[in-house]
C-alpha cells in the first residue's frame, strides 16, 4: 500500500519516465534481437550462396553421373583432392564432404570418413528436398568433431548437387568455409542494425516524453490553479457561512431592539408630551377659566400656562420626530451625509465636533448611506449624553475597498464588558454587521472610540 502510495503521488512525467523507459529497452531488446536475426540469417544466406555457386562451378566439372555412379572411383578421388587441396578453394575451404541420401560419405577431404554411414540430419534432409542450408558457427554433426576442434569461425553450407538435364537431386556437398571475414562483416552488420534500433527507439521515446511532459506541466499547471480555486472558493463558503449567521444573529436580535425601541418611544411619548398635554387637560377641566369670581389677571395666567404646556409638548413631539425621520438621503453623495449628520447634532447640542474625511466613494447604496448617517447620529448623541461632548471627533477613511467611519471623544469612557452599551450601539452593531461590515468599541478613561467599516465589493453601486 505505502508502496502504491508513493507512486501514484509521483509526476506522471516520472510515471512515464519510469514504465516508458522499461518499455522502450525492452521494446529495444526484441527489435533488436529479431532485426539482428533477420540480418544475420540474410547475410549468412547471400554469403553462402556465393560460395555454394563458386564451389560447385569448380566442383561439378568433376563429378560424373552421380545417377549412374552411386560411388566415386579412385580417379574422381583424386581429382577432387587436387582440386581442394590448392588453389583458392585450399585457403578458403576448412573440410568438404560428399553425400548419398542414404547417409554415406562418398568424399571427404578426411579419409577417415569416406565411406561411412551417419544419420541423415535435418539439414541434410533439407537439402537433398532441393534447398540450400547455411548455418554459421553452429558446428554440431557427430562427424565434425574436427571442425568443432579448430576454433575458428566456420560458415557451414549444405549445397544439392543437381543432375544437368533433368535437375534432380542427386546427391549434397557439405563444405565448411573459413569465415574470419564474414564474421567480420556480420558483426559490423550486428552492430549498425543495434545502434538503428537504439537510435530510433531513443527519438521515439524522447519525442514521446517532450509530449508527456508538455501534458504533464499542462495538467500540474491545472491542477494548481483548480487548487487555488477550490481554495478560495472555500474560503469564499466560510466568509459566506460566517456572514449567514452574523446576519442571523443580526435578524434575531433586530426584533427585540425593535420592541426595545418601541418601549422607549413609547415611555419617551408618556413620560414628555403626554404628560405636559394631561397637565394642559386638567388646567382646562378646572373652573378658574369659567369661575366668574376669578379674576382677569388669573384666568391669562392660566392660560398662558396651559399654551407654555403645549408648547413644550410640541417640541417634545419635534424632538422624537426629528430622531426618528431621515433627511432625505438617496441622492446626496456620502461627505454630504456625514456633514448632514454632524451639523444635525451640532445644532441640537450647540456643540462642537471636529470633522475628517478622505478617500471617500463616490456612490453607494442607500442602506449603507443609511448605516453610515445613523452610526454618526447615534454615536454623537451617545458620546454628548455620556461623555459630556467633549472633543467630539468624526474622521472618514477609504482603506483599499472598504470604508471607514470613526467617531470619538475625549469622555471618562466606560468598559464595554461590562455590556453597558444600551439599545443604540447594539442596534448600530447589527445594522453594520447586516451589511457584512465590522463594528468595534474600544473605551478607557482617556474616551471613547467607536468605529465601523463597509466592504464595497460586497455592496451593490447604484
């Protein structure tokens, strides 16, 4: 298994390199080995044939009629030995035999045969049918011992002797050649059809590989990039599953903030205006407008007193209506948002805060210009009722894709552990957090910093 592991973690180039090489030497070896053979046997037979066609040229003049004269008579003999013994054929020829298809050795060059009876051979056989056989170095007769003894390359060729007029076979010479120079030529022959074979096998192997390679550094480069991929399109889910939930937690905690913010409107309404407009009710219920015996100068009094009540129920009114309703904000660009939101609670508290901006987008959606007005409004308001207002500061930054709203102040500051931040910075957190942004709070006893960030990339732009 650790085995099988390991290789299939391999390259499929090394793969290739690998089981290619094996192949292609293998591949080689045999190709190799049959061309040789087909060469070897080619030469070997041209080469034979040569000297069959030369020793029977000089040969056959001799013979009498071999269908005739089943024995050669003493004249023949020595015809035969003077003829072998000299000349060409002496320095070129090793043993020269003369065969009856039964087996008898009508000549030899070595006396000790003539007139014996051997098994016929299979290559005997094969040429008293007609066919030339050549065998080279392969000297395995049981009447060659003396060929096998020399040591020398031999070319051993069985030739049919033919009868002139009719062609049949009439008996077969076996002659073995000295072959120094064939040997020669057949391993020069071996040695050009090797180096073809590995030449060639080497080029198809090395072109085959250039395209494996191509197709591996293909595949490696593909597999990489859908690795990346997958990788971001991991961490994409992640950012996905984390913003799901940070969205639902937002969702679950916006119907409680919606009920909180309801109480407080409603405790705001029945604590202020209602209250001032009961105590005008009650003023106008009693009888001193109506009492005759009161005087003119009490009935204004009371008058006027009922209408100061109203006004201050009014202006109550105002004031939750003005923390309630938004400027209209759609067209306007994000530093006239921001200046809008400052001015706003500049005006309301007669305070001063210190505004910065840089970098900032041209457009956004309306949620997010929505986010940004409400996390200045209420974070001002939050840092003037609990920080006294003092060095109020708002600074707006374009970091790469993603925008930055910072309020601060210079208050005594709070610990946010302590999860003392009410209604609105909780209901600013999840309004933030909705549109995939951050929130943070930090605060010690040098003030307070509040800020906010919105990606752009995941805002839609109008």
């Amino acid at each position: 298994m650790n085995l099988l592991t390991r290789w299939n973690s391999q390259s499929l180039a090394r793969q290739f390199l690998l089981i290619g090489g094996l192949v292609s030497v293998g591949a080689m070896i045999l190709i190799g080995a049959f061309v040789a053979g087909l060469i070897e046997a080619a030469v070997t037979r041209n080469s034979a044939a040569a000297t069959a066609l030369y020793v029977d040229s000089v040969v056959a003049p001799i013979l009498p009629d071999m269908q005739t004269n089943q024995m050669l008579d003493e004249t023949v003999t020595r015809a035969l030995d003077e003829t072998l013994g000299q000349g060409a054929l002496a320095s070129r020829l090793m043993s020269f035999r003369l065969w009856r298809s039964d087996g008898l050795v009508l000549y030899s060059n070595d006396k000790a045969l003539m007139g014996k009876h051997f098994a016929v051979s299979d290559d005997l056989k094969t040429a008293f049918a007609g066919k030339m056989v050549a065998n080279f170095n392969n000297v395995d007769d049981v009447e060659s011992e003396a060929e096998r003894a020399s040591g020398k390359p031999l070319l051993e060729i069985y030739n049919p002797v033919l009868q002139p007029w009719s062609g049949k076979v009439v008996a077969v010479s076996e002659f073995y050649e000295i072959a120094d120079e064939f040997q020669h030529s057949l391993d020069q022959a071996r040695l050009r059809s090797w180096l073809a074979v590995a030449f060639f096998t080497l080029a198809f192997f090395l072109v085959l590989s250039v395209i494996v390679f191509r197709g591996s550094k293909t595949i490696d480069d593909q597999r990489r990039d859908l690795k990346q991929r997958v990788s971001e399109l991991s961490d994409l889910l992640l950012q996905n599953k984390t913003l799901h939930a940070r969205v639902q937690r937002a969702s679950q905690r916006a119907a409680a903030l919606n009920e909180s913010y309801l109480r407080r409107i409603g405790a705001d309404i029945h604590d202020g205006p209602a209250q001032l407009m009961a105590f005008a009710a009650l003023r106008l219920d009693s009888d001193v407008l109506v009492n005759p015996a009161v005087s003119e100068a009490t009935r204004e009094g009371e008058v006027m007193a009922i209408k100061e009540s109203l006004d201050e129920a009014m202006r109550e009114i105002r004031n939750i209506c003005d923390g309630l309703v938004l400027p209209h904000i759609e067209a306007a660009d994000l530093p006239e948002i921001i200046q809008r939101a400052v001015k706003a609670h500049e005006y309301r508290t007669g305070s001063s805060v210190d505004l910065s901006m840089s970098g900032t987008p041209a457009q956004l959606e309306p949620s997010a210009k929505i986010c940004i007005y409400r996390f200045i409004q209420e974070a001002l308001n939050n840092g003037f009722q609990h920080g006294g207002g003092i060095e109020q500061r708002v600074v707006e930054t374009l970091r790469g894709e993603r925008v930055v709203v910072e309020v601060s102040d210079s208050g005594p500051g709070f610990d946010p552990a302590t999860g003392r931040t009410g209604i609105g910075l909780a209901g600013l957190r999840d309004r933030v957090e909705s549109l995939g942004g951050h929130f943070t709070i930090e605060s010690s006893a040098r003030g307070t910093r509040v800020r906010m960030s919105l990606n752009l990339d995941g805002l839609e732009q109008v």
